[in-house]
C-alpha cells in the first residue's frame, strides 16, 4: 500500500510539472556594465522537474529566444543542470542594451517576467578641462572615474595629443615614449579609470583625454616642473644627548603621602596661642574681680535710721550752720 502511494505522489509530480514561484508577477532586477546578473526562476515545488521552459527577452514588442541569440551568445548560463528545480539565468559582462524585459516560461504555460536595469558609466567632470602638474623623475596620476565605482565602461581610452593628433596610449601603447610607464591606478574597481605615468619627462607635458564614449570624455593638462623647482621642506628634528653609559630609567613619581609641614607648624603655634590668649584673658578678668571686691568690701560710715530719707542738700546747709 505504502509503495502505491509513493507511485502516486511521483506520478503526481510528473504529471503537474513546474510551476514556477511569482506566477505573472514582475521583478526589478538592477546590474552594472561589465559585471553579471542573474534573472530568477524557480519551481515552486522543489521535487518537481520542468521538462521544458524558454528564456525570452522583450525587443520591438516582439519576444525573442535568449539562448539562440548571438547577442547572448558566450554570456548566458542556466542553473537547471546542477539543480533541476532552479530556472535561473545567468548574464554575463553585461551592457547597456541589455536593459529590458524578460520572461521565465514553463511547459504548463506558467510565466514570470524580469525587469532588468543597466547602470553604466557616468564620468565625474564630463566635459571639462583640468589642470595637473607633476615634478621630472616622479610620478603623476590623472583622475578618472565613473559616478558608479561597479560600472565598468564598455570601452576606456587614454590618449595623448601629439602632432596635432590623438595617439592612445592605454590600453595599446601606440606612443613609444609612453611604453611601459602607463597604467591603470586601481584595476580592481571597475568604475576608477585613473591613469599613473611614471618617469615623468618634460616630453609628457601635453593634453590627454579619458575616452568612456563620445559623449562621456575628460580631458586634462598636464605640466611637468622640473625637480629643482619643487618647494623644499625643512625638518627640524629635536634630538637629546644622552651619556653613552647606560642609564637607568627613574621611575614615575609618586605622589607624596606626608603630611604638609605648615600643618605641623600650626598644631605646634595654634595651642601656644590659644595659651597665651587664656593668660591674657584671666589677667584682665582677675584685675576687674579685685576693682569689685575693693568696691563691695569697702565699708561706708553708716547714717542713722532717721537721717537716711533726708535729702543730699538738707544734709549740706545743715553742715554749713
């Protein structure tokens, strides 16, 4: 029983075929100029295997087969072989017309299409003139990029006016004064077109152009000083004698812990003149208690009973009689 109902399910998967994922759905894909892409497909059932299915591509509302295209042709890879379920495309040094609408189609007539975007090579500057100069003997680099450092353009050219003519020197070196002394400044980043001269000579001072297009070009001047006309730099170095024995490194110094030597002068000094303070104190405090005790102690002659209401100046006239 168990093996009928595996028959059936395989016999299932056989006869539904692929569906892919994102049936009549569009997905924006973006890539750059000389690099790759890969346009998604896949069937929506791992297991299943699609037995046919076309890549095509939108021109002149018409569609095209990708894979029997010579404009394809070297640049296109499928996925299926290692994994049959994944429909993927893969293209390859892509370029500007290959900006358009694709379409992933099954045999059940299942569809899903693929809007591809292509950045190109936009150069920073274009159309301008610059200045550059560079000292006999050394080297110099002319600045040339694309505003998209992963574009890579579809062609690039360093040429040299001379006799009134455009001779290239990158990539073919059609100048013999400039063999062997050009070069791309960083051949790593697609987008960066900089190019390095080396061995500068007063021959090298002319007008070269960075050619993406004719519609994307830089051009520079470039002036060769010679080497004597180049600003010195005095440096100044500030070195100390030191004997020729060894010497033995002091260590940091430490914050002191003692205690300050004015604070031993104050506890010494404070008591003295608190001391001396108190003497003070008491001696004048002893001189006003004998002045009260002479005053207390001193005894009056005493006036009768009946004399003492009298007035001061009844006792005077009285005295006078």
């Amino acid at each position: 029983m168990r093996d009928h109902l595996y028959l059936f399910i395989f016999m299932l998967h056989f006869s539904t075929g692929c569906i892919v994922s994102n049936v009549q759905q569009t997905i924006e894909i973006t890539g750059y100029t000389g690099g790759s892409v890969v346009l998604p497909c896949s069937c929506a059932d791992p297991q299943s295997t699609a037995t046919t299915f076309t890549w095509e591509f939108e021109h002149g509302n018409r569609w095209f087969q990708v894979l029997q295209n010579e404009t394809y042709s070297g640049r296109s890879v499928l996925f299926n072989e290692r994994s049959p379920a994944n429909l993927s495309l893969l293209i390859t040094d892509l370029r500007l017309n290959d900006q358009r609408y694709y379409r992933c189609k099954t045999e059940p007539n299942t569809v899903i299409y693929v809007q591809l975007k292509v950045k190109g090579c936009n150069l920073f500057g274009n159309r301008e003139f610059a200045e550059v100069s560079g000292y006999s003997g050394e080297s110099v680099v002319l600045p040339c990029s694309c505003t998209e450092l992963l574009a890579k353009p579809e062609q690039i050219q360093w040429t040299y006016f001379i006799e009134k003519k455009h001779k290239e020197i990158y990539p073919n070196e059609q100048i013999e004064s400039h063999k062997n002394r050009v070069k791309l400044l960083n051949p790593n980043t697609p987008g960066n077109l900089s190019l390095r001269i080396s061995a500068l000579t007063t021959e090298d001072q002319e007008i070269y152009q960075c050619y993406v297009s004719p519609q994307q070009v830089v051009a520079f001047r470039l002036t060769v000083l010679h080497a004597e006309e180049k600003p010195h730099v005095h440096i100044i170095s500030l070195t100390t004698h030191q004997p020729s024995h060894q010497t033995q490194e002091l260590p940091p110094p430490q914050q002191s812990h003692h205690t300050p030597q004015y604070v031993y002068i104050l506890v010494t000094v404070f008591p003295i003149v608190l001391l001396l303070v108190f003497l003070a104190l008491s001696s004048r405090y002893g001189k006003d208690e004998v002045a009260f005790s002479s005053v207390v102690y001193v005894k009056t002659s005493s006036t009768p009973a009946h004399a003492q209401n009298v007035p001061e100046y009844v006792n005077a006239s009285a005295k006078q009689t």
